[in-house]
C-alpha cells in the first residue's frame, strides 16, 4: 500500500513530533535519575557545579547548533537552481531534502535545548538549594525555554492548516530567528560567568 501525500504529511508531522518529545523525554528522565542520585550519595552541592555545568553547556550549544543548522537547510533549496550554472545533479537531489532536514534537525534542537534548559534548572537546585533566577543568564535561559517551542508549534500548525498559511509561516520564521538570537545571547551569557 502506498501512501498518499495526506498520509505522507501525516507521518512526517508525527515523526517531527515524536523526535522532539522523545529527546526532550529522554533527557528528563536522565534528570530525574540524576537528581535521586545526587540527593542520596550526598554529591550534591556547589562542589560538583562544574560536572552539571558541563551537561547543561554541552546540552544547549548542540540544540543551538542543530537549530542553526535547520535554519541552515532553508538555503538548500537554492542548489538545485545551480544545475543550471553546470553543477553536478546532486545538488538538485540535495536541494529536495531540505525541508525534511528543516524539520527534523529542527525537532531535535528543540529537544535538546528543552533538556539543557531543564538540566540548568536542576543543576541550579543541586547546587543552590533552589536560588533561581539570581542571574541575567537565568532569565534568558527561562526565555530561550518558552520561546523555543514556539518555532515547533507555529511549523506543526502551518503544515496543518491550509488558510492563512503564508501568515503562519512569516510567525514561524520569526519566532525561529528569535529563538534563536536568545539562544546565542544565552549562550555568550553562560560562558560570560564561567
């Protein structure tokens, strides 16, 4: 059985979905089986800040940098108009994959950075005792987490809706470059406190 282009858009909406709650589900319960183990071996504590602040770095320089990589891929699409100039025909193959690899590379970000903003969260209860939001970091960091959903969202009901479609995507491509400018703000702030 073949599928048609509904069913196709179907499961790729499914699969963008499934890829960001997987990551971002993973994450959590890594968190939640770090924090068990951190309250009872007694390594919690300012001491071991720097072994939390590595994972909570790694975690959100890799979403950033899968978010400006499916940002990168929207430029994929101008390869194939290269064939014309005697470039190799790969790169009209190339140029076809880019939306696939927007929403999938996309979704994985999202994943990631959720996970880095819920692991900072934790390590600054490990560590502290709960002082949240003592820092500007923090703050943009809270940002980062809430807007960065938004790009997820707005792509999902764009391919959902058919009226106001153009609207939708104008939304979606501001909200990501939003994202992602906190992103790297928050990122530069991390490494600014180090």
């Amino acid at each position: 059985m073949q599928l048609g282009p509904k069913d196709d858009h179907e499961t790729q909406t499914r699969i963008i979905a499934t890829i960001a709650f997987a990551l971002a589900a993973m994450f959590c319960v890594n968190l939640a089986i770090g924090s068990v183990g951190a309250a009872g071996d007694g390594t919690a504590g300012e001491d071991n800040l720097p072994r939390y602040w590595e994972i909570h770095a790694f975690l959100l320089t890799l979403g950033t940098a899968l978010i400006v990589a499916s940002y990168a891929a929207l430029w994929l699409k101008f390869l194939g108009r290269l064939e014309e100039f005697g470039f190799p025909a790969i790169a009209m193959r190339i140029s076809r994959l880019w939306y696939k690899w927007h929403m999938y590379i996309g979704a994985a970000g999202v994943g990631l950075t959720l996970a880095g903003v819920a692991w900072g969260y934790l390590m600054v209860d490990w560590a502290y005792g709960g002082a949240h939001l003592r820092v500007p970091h923090a703050y943009v960091g809270i940002a980062t987490g809430i807007v960065v959903i938004a790009p997820l969202l707005t792509g999902l009901v764009t391919r959902a809706l058919r009226k106001r479609r153009a609207t939708l995507r104008w939304w979606h491509a501001a909200v990501g470059l939003v994202a992602i400018a906190l992103m790297v703000a928050g990122l530069i702030s991390g490494w600014a406190m180090e």
